[in-house]
C-alpha cells in the first residue's frame, strides 16, 4: 500500500503536525450574567459552574479571566420586573446598572473586548425581543428602541454591540445610529441565524426573561430551514454587520459551516446555555469524560466553520488549555 494514512497519526508530534484544526482561548468569548446589588454570586441550578454576578462580584472574575488569557467577554443583565416596562425604557435609562457597569469594566480593563446583548427581552414586561401591540410583535416600531438602546451601549463603551431580537432590518437602522451620534468604531455581532431551539432554557433561568405569552417563533429562525440563514447573512452583511453568528451551535453545525463557505466576514458560533447543560449534565453523572468531551466538542465547532465560539466553558478551557489544542 502506496497510501496508509495511519503514517501520520502514529505519534502525537505527528499528529499535532498535520492537525487542521486548532482552538486556542482567542477564540473564546465567556457569556457571563450580571444583576444588580452587591456581594451576589448566585449559581444558576440548570447549568452547573455558571453563576449570576452583582458588579462588585464581576469585575474580579473578569480579572481572573484575564489572567488566563481569556479576553473576549459579553455581558447579559438580569433586570428587577420593577424596572421592566412595555417599551424597554431601562434600556437606555442613565440609571441602567448595566451601562454602569460596562464603563467601568473597560476603565479597569480597556485591553479586554466588551461585547453587549441589544434586544428588549431583558427590559421588556412582555419578555419578548421586540415591542408587544396587541399580542404581536411588531418589527418596525421595535427598530428604534434598538437604536436607541445601541446608542446608549456604545457610549458606555461596549466594543462590539450583540443584536440579538432578530428583527428585519435592524442592524441597519443599528449601523445608522451608531454612525450619526459618532460610534463609527463600534462593532456589531449580528445574530443572524438565531433559531427558535429548545435549548435556551438555563438562559432564561438565568436572566428570567421568558415571554410571558406566545413563543419566539414569528421572528427567530425554524430549526427545519438552513437556506434561509444565507438570506439573513446577505441582508446582515449588506447593513453593515461586522461578524455573522449562529445560534445555536452544535445543533446547526451545517449552518455554520453553510455562512463559513458563503461570507467573507468572520463566523461566531453561541454553544448555548442547554447544549453545556446537557454535556455537563453527562459528565456529572459518570457518562462522558469531561476532559475529554469538552475540547472535543468546541473543536467540533470550529472545524464545521467558527472563527470564534460563545461558550460557558471559556474559562475552564483556559484554566485546562492554556496552550491551546
């Protein structure tokens, strides 16, 4: 036999050599929740090592990340239901605890990159992504509270703004408002293929934020459908989006590798709250190995396509990895 492919996987010098794919914590980004108070640090009981942040609480995990090398953080507020309305006026609000805290993350860590959730679910008292009229919700008079909310990230000094309502034509109206009050530096994460997947829930445990009627349907993505994400890519990219991202990941692995073939701009990847929880939830009960699991399966990721991966387990592959794999 001329061919034994066996010959380069014979050892691990050999195999490192001809690897294709490589994750290294660079291309990480740690989805970490913060609430408002003091001296907080509140495990969320559906996904295991994750935990709800008072600011004070916070910023000292964000230094120890930073010390491992993890640089990329983005950010969700859990919001008290007092503070919530229909309109998601606390959003923009100068009192909004969350804009407070994004100033002061980049004061003490200005080399870190600071990455925020636009959508009005968090502040919203119907709990959905966009604005509430009449039991639907309505795209166009949603755009500019986006806007408006954008606007306010980007003054507190977010670098990269996460659109995440899945809106039509959003990042646009986002692009635009951003440009006209100055924010041309400002980046935007556009989720673009957000799909309507079973596996939000320890988020929404996390933050509270399911709606209180209806379901997400009418505005995130049918799981059944991966054509229609290169129309939300198009549509993203030509408003003026600056990385692409599919949510889910490891159910849509397909798409991320579709969006990967078919852009020029860099492809995020959400590993989202329920697929760690499951993986976890496996290695907790003596199924799966988790060091052997966790890698293997961020690096299932990137190899389908993403430049860079939101997971959970940001921090215990930089605690494991520091060199990458």
């Amino acid at each position: 036999m001329l061919r034994r492919p066996r010959r380069n996987r014979q050892s691990a010098a050999i195999r490192e050599m001809a690897a294709e794919t490589h994750l290294n914590v660079q291309h990480l980004i740690f989805p970490m929740f913060v609430l408002d108070g003091t001296n907080i640090r509140s495990e969320i009981h559906s996904l295991p090592g994750i935990f709800r942040f008072s600011p004070d609480q916070l910023l000292p995990e964000i230094d120890s990340c930073m010390e491992l090398g993890l640089r990329n953080f983005v950010v969700f507020p859990a919001v008290a239901d007092g503070l919530k309305d229909s309109m998601a006026t606390y959003s923009y609000s100068p009192d909004n605890f969350y804009l407070k805290l994004a100033r002061e993350i980049k004061s003490r860590f200005p080399e870190c990159c600071l990455i925020s959730d636009v959508a009005m679910d968090p502040y919203s008292s119907d709990g959905h992504d966009g604005l509430v009229r009449n039991g639907e919700i309505v795209n166009d008079d949603t755009l500019p509270i986006l806007a408006q909310m954008s606007v306010a990230q980007a003054e507190a000094g977010f670098d990269m703004l996460g659109p995440s309502d899945m809106m039509d034509g959003r990042i646009g109206f986002i692009r635009q408002a951003l440009d006209d009050h100055g924010y041309t530096k400002t980046g935007i994460l556009a989720y673009t293929a957000k799909y309507a997947s079973a596996m939000y829930g320890p988020f929404r445990d996390a933050l509270d934020s399911a709606p209180k009627s209806g379901d997400k349907k009418s505005y995130q993505m049918n799981p059944a459908n991966k054509k229609e994400a290169l129309i939300e890519a198009d549509l993203d990219t030509s408003e003026g989006a600056d990385m692409l991202m599919v949510k889910p990941a490891l159910h849509y692995l397909d798409v991320i590798h579709l969006l990967k073939e078919n852009s020029e701009l860099p492809i995020a990847a959400y590993h989202v709250s329920g697929e760690c929880a499951m993986l976890r939830a496996a290695c907790n009960n003596g199924w799966l190995d988790f060091e052997r699991a966790m890698p293997e399966t961020l690096l299932s990721i990137r190899r389908a396509g993403a430049d860079v991966i939101l997971t959970y387990f940001a921090k215990e592959f930089a605690q494991r990895y520091p060199r990458g794999i």
